[in-house]
C-alpha cells in the first residue's frame, strides 16, 4: 500500500520533488501550493486524509509550527543546511564564474555560510548575507537585494524564497533559487515515509486493559459500553470484579487525549482500577495489563508499555517510570542496597514527583503502596548506605511517637 505524503510548498519546488520521487517506491504525493511560506497554516487546514505531512523548506516549516501539535500524522520538513548552501555556491561558480563577494544570499542561518567558506579555505571578501527569519516580511529582504543591485554592489543574488526569485526575475536582476541536493530530498522523502510506518505499526500494536472494581460494587454497563465505545474495545467478564479489553495503542492514544475517557471515568463512582498493557502480542499486553493493575491506586489509569515503561497516572498526570533499567548507577545502588532496580527507580520517580524534598516513611509507604513495616526497611538499606539521611521530626496531632523525617541524598536528575 502506498504512503500518501501531503506536501506544502512552492510551485517551482512542486516540479523539483516529482521529477526526483520517481526513484521512490510506494509513494503518493498530493501537493497544497503556496505563493508565498507564510500561507502555510491556512493550507494546513485544507489538507485531506493523508499519512504524512512535509514542508518544502524551512520557512513555511516554521510559518505553520505551532498547529503541528494538534495533526495526528507525523511531519517532516527539508531542511537548509550546508550540504545546500555549497552544492548552490558550485552551481553558480561553475555556470556563472562570479567572485563570491558580488553575491547576495538569503539564508535560514548565516552561519551556515560561514561554515561553507571556512570548509573551502575562503579567506577573501564574504558575500552580502541576508537573514530570513519569520519575524520579518519577506519584502524587506526583496528590498535589500534590490538595493545592493541598483547601488552595483552585487552581480547575482541566490534566494531560499520562491516569490522573492520571481520578483526577482521581474525586475530583471540575474538569481537564482538555493538548490536542494537531489539525495538531500530523497533522503526526506524516504524519512517521512519511514515516520508515516513506524506511527502506523505503533497505532497497531495491541492493547489489553483490565478494569477491576471491588468485591461489593456493581459497575453499571452503560458506563463500561461507553468506556469500550470511547477506546474502541471489545470486552469480556472474567470474573464478578474484573472486566478485560481489546484494542490498539492508537485507539487508546486517541481517547487518552481527547479526554473522553477522562470524562468518562468522573461518571464512574465506585472505586474502580484500569489498566492498560502494551505488547506485540496478546499474551506480551496481557501480561503487561496484569503488571500495571499492580500500581494502579482508585479512579486512576495506567499503562505499561512493551518497552517496560510505566505511564500514570492518568488523568492526573502522565509521569514514567522504567520497570526495566541498564543504567550503572541505578544497578549499583541496588547491589549496595540488596533493593530491586525496580525499588530504585520508584523511590527516583517518587522524589521528581514530590514538592519537598523531605518525607516520611508514610509519604513513601503510600506511593509505593506497600505496608509501612517493608517502607521502613526499604529506607533503613537506604540510610545504611548514605543514600537517605534523618533530617528532624514531625509531631503528629494525635498520641504517639514522632514521624522521622527523611532527605535523599543521590542524584535523581
């Protein structure tokens, strides 16, 4: 099946990239052409069903920046960078042989050219360097242009912007527009196409959830269809407190971010659980739901993906938290402590989360979800290896002894 590419660009770009997606297979390209980058955002919102999106440039890449995040299809643009800026400066050598300081050059960054002229050994006069940037019409750019040629300050001038070179040609001042390398495109092209699959095999991958409620409550199924409805789920009873279901991780994104399943868990009243498990099978997402049904705490959701990774809780944050870990420090400080790097990596996650830096052993008892007795033995290992430290007391309201409190005192950025 073909990968359906919107792209966004000039018209003169437009004849480029078909001439060059020839040598790509598997590919459709559906082109929305813009006179000029800053059309950008509005053409985005005419884009129809596709599996990608690309920019032809860096320009209406940045023009349409901020609605990126709201596209469910990843994107891409073509970049301007010095593999660009020399293969143009060989072009008009080679056809034109003009000195390099008789040149005016629009450009993304400027220093890019520096790069160029220093990776050559340039050491005359620099061309005159034009700044683009967003924030600045591209008028003025035109106008500098035009006035370094009415002043005989230049003989030619290179520009990344399609309607500058057309106004250009117009006034009859010899340009040229920048030239992106032929391997430099397909590379993008091959790229997009590579994102559009890796989202497509991401989305498909297979979910299972568990919903668990207590042992005397009933949940009402106009609740569970709608949560089955709002995730795209099949679902079966396999016990009088636990519902499980079947879907993909990107019906799962899908209602995780649009909130309906967020609304709809505020329905429910009784203290249910829900989670999720990621896998490249049925039995991988089975097992992985059934491992972070352990961490879910009431009127929270989880998800354990295939990588080990642990996301929740949602809807009231979206941390991680690594079930797995090769990193030296974690695994050193679990064989000095005899603690699982599992313990190690929650007491980490438990300290990003909170905001002190001091606890008490009910704190952590708490986040971790485990009884006060192991608590107090997790931290007495921490505190007998310099990694935790007794910093005061806190008296309690009622009869008894004081809580100690405690600092960390690792790294855990």
């Amino acid at each position: 099946m073909s990968t359906k590419i919107a792209i966004i660009c000039s018209k003169a770009f437009m004849k480029r990239i078909i001439s060059i997606a020839q040598n790509i297979d598997n590919i459709q390209l559906e082109f929305y052409l813009y006179s000029h980058p800053s059309e950008a955002p509005a053409l985005m919102k005419r884009i129809k069903p596709c599996d990608a999106l690309l920019f032809g440039g860096t320009l209406p890449f940045l023009h349409a920046q901020s609605l990126l995040p709201e596209i469910p299809i990843p994107w891409n643009y073509i970049k301007q960078d010095e593999t660009t800026i020399s293969t143009t400066l060989l072009s008009l050598v080679a056809k034109h042989a003009i000195p390099i300081n008789r040149i005016s050059i629009d450009v993304m960054n400027p220093a890019f050219v520096d790069n160029v002229l220093t990776e050559i050994d340039y050491r005359g006069p620099k061309p005159h360097i034009q700044h683009i940037s967003i924030t600045e019409p591209t008028e003025s750019i035109l106008k500098r242009h035009i006035a370094l040629w009415n002043t005989n300050s230049i003989d030619f001038v290179i520009t990344s912007i399609h309607s500058v070179f057309d106004t250009l040609q117009a006034h009859q001042i010899p340009a040229m527009r920048m030239i992106d390398a032929t391997n430099s495109i397909i590379q993008c092209l091959e790229e997009t196409k590579s994102k559009s699959l890796l989202t497509k095999s991401e989305s498909f991958k297979a979910v299972v959830g568990f919903l668990e409620i207590p042992t005397d409550s009933s949940i009402d199924s106009t609740i569970l269809n709608q949560i089955a409805k709002a995730t795209f789920s099949t679902y079966k009873q396999i016990s009088s407190q636990t519902f499980e279901l079947y879907t993909t991780a990107g019906h799962l994104q899908n209602a995780l971010e649009k909130e309906t399943l967020e609304e709809l868990i505020k329905q429910i009243e009784i203290p249910f659980k829900l989670a999720f498990g990621y896998g490249h099978s049925m039995l991988e997402a089975t097992q992985n739901a059934q491992h972070a049904l352990t961490f879910s705490k009431p009127f929270e959701i989880y998800i354990l993906d295939e990588h080990k990774n642990l996301l929740g809780p949602f809807p009231k944050s979206e941390g991680k938290l690594s079930l797995k870990t090769d990193d030296p420090y974690v695994l050193q400080m679990a064989k000095r402590t005899s603690l699982s790097p599992l313990n190690i990596s929650k007491i980490i996650n438990f300290s990003h989360e909170r905001q002190s830096a001091q606890f008490t052993s009910q704190n952590l008892s708490e986040y971790l979800q485990v009884t006060r007795r192991t608590t107090e033995r997790i931290i007495k290992k921490l505190v007998d290896q310099g990694y935790a430290k007794v910093v005061g007391e806190e008296m309690t309201h009622q009869q008894g002894r004081p809580r100690t409190i405690y600092e960390l005192n690792f790294a855990t950025y």
